[in-house]
C-alpha cells in the first residue's frame, strides 16, 4: 500500500482490539467481508452550549505552504488547532474538543485514540494522513455556520495544498460541510462523493465520539474503513 504505516506491536494490539470490537472475529477469505446487524437509530444530539465566538468573515488565504497556512490561521485565531500528521489522505472531523486543547494537538482525546486504531486497522497512521477539521477552534459543543463559514476558507487552502488521494470525512458536519449535502450520516455513509468545491473524494463515516457512545455502529464504520482502503489500495 503507497504510504503504510509501520505498526509497532503495542499498535497492532490496539488495532486488533478495534478489529473485534467491530465484530471482525474470524477470518473467512482475502477479501474483507462485514457481517452486518441493525445498528439502530441514532441518540439526538446534546443541546448545544453557549457559543463561542469567532470571526466571521471570511479570510482569504493566499499561502504557498502549509506552514504559511498553519501561521496565518495561528494570527487570525491564536487558540486554533491547525492540523496534525502528514500524508497522501486526510481525516476531517467537525471541531478540536477541549481535551485536544490540553493535549496541543487535534485528536489527542479518547476519540483521538481510537482514531489512532481506526486507521491502523487499514495500515495507516498519523504518520501517513493527516488530521483536521471543518473548525479549528477547540470548544465541547457542535460548531456553527459562522464558525464553518469562518474556517472555510482555511480548509479549502489546506486541502488544495496538502493535495490528498481521498478524504475520510467523520461525522454528519463533516460530511455535509465537505460534499454539501444536507443528508444524514446513514445515508452518506459507507458510499464515496465529491467534494463540494475540489474534486477530491470523500468517504463519510461515523466520528470516534461517536463509535464510543455507539459502539453497535463499530461494524458499519469497519465497513466504510474497508471501502476506502480498497481505493487506496486500487
């Protein structure tokens, strides 16, 4: 596979923990192959939290370099977590949590960790993608169309920048502010789409802060993680 992640045992352990709780316990062929049972519906969203605010205009980005990126964003909004690792794919979820602000680095939470097994179950690492979000401001709340709005800007610069082979896009906010459309999760899950502005292929699935509340869907999102190694892989 172009960019593999060199796992040490502690991380293949890890991935394996996520290959089981995924139901993935016995090997039937080459291929990868989900048994899948009614994952039932989705808990409704917490209320949200007073917002933050954030400028709202939006900023044009004319940058040569993700480091230039990473400096501009860190003028216009000091507390903003830009990115972290590097490589041919990336994976963007909907904003840093206040726990990935203590850590200094997006996806540095329990999400964070089980991300870290997500993508080494298909051989990657954060060595060989690289991690963002639609707001790169931290906050424990849903982020809003100001805020989207607001950081548009910035993550259509990094992507075109960082150039990657496919997207795996976590969560309904994601998904939507990537592909522009207004669909549930279920329904663009699992199936690849285009980024609403880039061309850049787009795999939704479920976000780790999810998984951990429904550990049920952990299938589901094993077969999407299946779908786009393929890709990666063809």
């Amino acid at each position: 596979m172009t960019g593999a992640h060199t796992a040490s045992r502690h991380e293949i352990a890890a991935a394996l923990g996520w290959l089981v709780d995924a139901g993935v316990d016995t090997v039937v062929g080459d291929a990868p192959f989900a048994w899948l049972a009614d994952a039932g519906p989705i808990a409704p969203a917490a209320a949200p939290m007073a917002p933050i605010v954030v400028r709202s205009e939006a900023v044009a980005i004319n940058v040569d370099s993700l480091a230039a990126l990473a400096a501009a964003m860190a003028e216009a909004y000091p507390a903003a977590l830009f990115a972290d690792g590097a490589g041919d794919i990336m994976v963007i979820g909907e904003r840093p949590t206040m726990a990935d602000a203590a850590a200094g680095r997006v996806f540095g939470d329990a999400a964070g960790a089980l991300l870290d097994k997500m993508l080494l179950s298909i051989g990657r690492g954060r060595d060989t993608a690289m991690l963002a979000n639609i707001v790169a401001l931290p906050g424990d709340r849903a982020a809003t169309a100001a805020e989207v709005a607001a950081f548009a800007p910035f993550l259509r610069r990094q992507i075109q920048l960082a150039r990657p082979r496919a997207i795996l896009a976590l969560g309904q906010a994601a998904a939507s502010a990537l592909t522009g459309s207004t669909a549930g999760i279920n329904r663009l899950r699992g199936r690849w789409h285009e980024m609403a502005d880039g061309g850049v292929a787009v795999m939704p699935t479920f976000a780790p802060s999810h998984l951990l509340l429904h550990p049920g869907h952990k299938a589901l999102a094993w077969a999407d993680l299946c779908v786009f190694r393929a890709r990666l892989d063809g």
